[in-house]
C-alpha cells in the first residue's frame, strides 16, 4: 500500500510540472490537477491509474506479453546504439528548456534510456519527457520507469497545448504530422527513426519474407509535411545470445510457423542487422 501511494504521489509531481501544457483531447480547454484527476472548465476529467499513468483514450489492447519481450529485447542492449544516437542529436540542438515527447512510446524503454544519456550530461532538473501510446498495456509497463509522464492517447489527438514541446520522437511508430505541427515550438524538432531495407536482414531471408522494402516512401512522406533539416542512418551488427526474443519481437515472425522458428533458432545464426534511417525536420512554415 505504501509503495502504490508513493508511486501516486510522484505520479502527481511530474504531472504538476506538466501543468500548463496539458490540455483536454475532448474540448482543447487547459487540464488541472485536482485530487487524483485531471480535469478541465467542461468537466471532462481522467483518472490517474494506479500504476501512475494517464488514460485519454480507449486505447487499443494487445498482449501483454509482446511488451514484455520488446523489453527484455531492449534491456539486452539491442537499441542502446541507436538511443545514444538520438540523445546526442538531442543535445546537439541544446534546447535550454526542453520538452521530450515520444509520440508511440511503446513500452517506454527507448525514451527511458535516452532521458537516461541526456540527464547524465546535464541538469535533469530543467528537462521533462513524456511518452504517449494507444496501447495501455505498453504505457502500464512503461510506468516501471520513474520521471517520465506517460499517457495513453492518440497521435492524432495529442493532449498538448499548441506550441509547446520542442522535440517530438517518433520511433519505429506511425506519424501524425499535422498534430506534430501543432504541438511542435517554433524552434522545434521531429526526429523520426524508420528501419531501413536491411533491418533484420537474416530473419527476412530466413523466413522468405520479401526484402524489396524501401524507406524512401516513409521520407518523402516526411518531407512534405515537414521541414527536412538532416536525415542519416545508423547501423550495428548485435549478437544473439537472444535470437528467441529478437524473433517474437517482430512482426516478420508473426505468421511463420512454429517449426520455422524452431529452424532458425537451431541454425546457428549468431548475429544480426541492426539498421535505422534517422530523419530531423522542423514544422512546416515555423523556420520560413
């Protein structure tokens, strides 16, 4: 009991930074704490979960247990290159007040590790994170990290005030660049990660999945919509100690069947491509 309280009572301290820039998806009126709810002048309100997230929308519902594995996945070190590729950009930009938000947070381990690298080298003191995601199971195992507030929502709905985040992450996730543009300051920054044709190359020849994707659709999509400051690619090859998570983590092992995994992970296969395009852009007409 005392341990749900004090994870309350936090809850509601990074809430109350939040304040300000927190507005209802219903009415687009200003949020305010009161007691263990948000509420605006319309008298819409949401509740604060007992795991110390917030619920703004019906969400999607999915298996817990996908989550579960993408975090182990990412606790084996999977991602951390491309984490401390996006905590530099970050930094790079040297926002004196920044606002994170990590638009299709998942499980919240990537936006974790990088508020992880960026308070490392800075006051964290200055700095607020959030992460939002349609899925409430991900968002309540994403709650297991602290100072961060995280939200269940639409991208295409987002609470935030107009004009008030100065980098939106985008990672692995779908896109909604109008809300972006609104929420997005001035002087801000979407950083969108997209996996790039080679991603996971020896599970897609494996599985006879096809290996003509591109990523160019995905950045010119990107392009029109937003201001295109710099795009680059980060790539890694990452040892399989844990081949069996890496598959179930997928969507390309998702209808191949169970003797066909079992083949992959009785072949010796002991290493994959890790391998991302990263694209920064600015809101449309804001810099003009």
């Amino acid at each position: 009991m005392e341990a749900k309280l004090s994870k309350l009572i936090t809850s509601k301290n990074i809430i109350k930074q939040h304040m300000g820039t927190l507005i209802c998806p219903k009415c687009k009126e200003q949020l305010n704490l009161i007691e263990n709810s948000l509420l605006c002048e319309n008298k819409h309100s949401f509740d604060l979960s007992k795991k110390g997230y917030v619920n703004f929308a019906q969400g999607n519902s999915y298996d817990k247990d996908l989550f579960d594995v993408r975090r182990k996945v990412f606790e084996n070190g999977f991602f951390m290159p491309l984490s401390l590729s996006l905590a530099e950009i970050i930094k790079g930009f040297d926002f004196e007040n920044l606002q994170v938000l990590d638009a299709g947070c998942g499980e919240g381990s990537q936006l974790a590790a990088i508020k992880s690298i960026i308070d490392e080298a800075d006051h964290p003191d200055k700095f607020l994170f959030s992460g939002i995601d349609i899925t409430k199971e991900a968002v309540a195992l994403a709650t297991s990290y602290s100072n961060i507030l995280w939200l269940v929502g639409d991208l295409s709905n987002l609470p935030f005030c107009s004009s008030s985040v100065n980098v939106i992450l985008n990672i692995l996730s779908p896109a909604n660049y109008s809300e972006f543009n609104r929420v997005l300051k001035p002087d801000g920054i979407v950083i969108k990660v997209i996996p790039r044709e080679d991603y996971l190359k020896e599970l897609r020849v494996f599985f006879n999945k096809s290996v003509d994707y591109s990523d160019k659709e995905v950045t010119q999509h990107f392009s029109k919509n937003l201001k295109l400051l710099k795009e680059f690619d980060v790539g890694y090859k990452v040892h399989t100690g844990y081949l069996e998570q890496i598959v179930n983590m997928t969507p390309l092992s998702w209808k191949v069947s169970e003797e066909l995994k079992q083949n992959l992970l009785d072949s010796g296969l002991n290493e994959v491509t890790a391998s991302f395009h990263i694209i920064i852009g600015t809101g449309e007409n804001k810099n003009d």
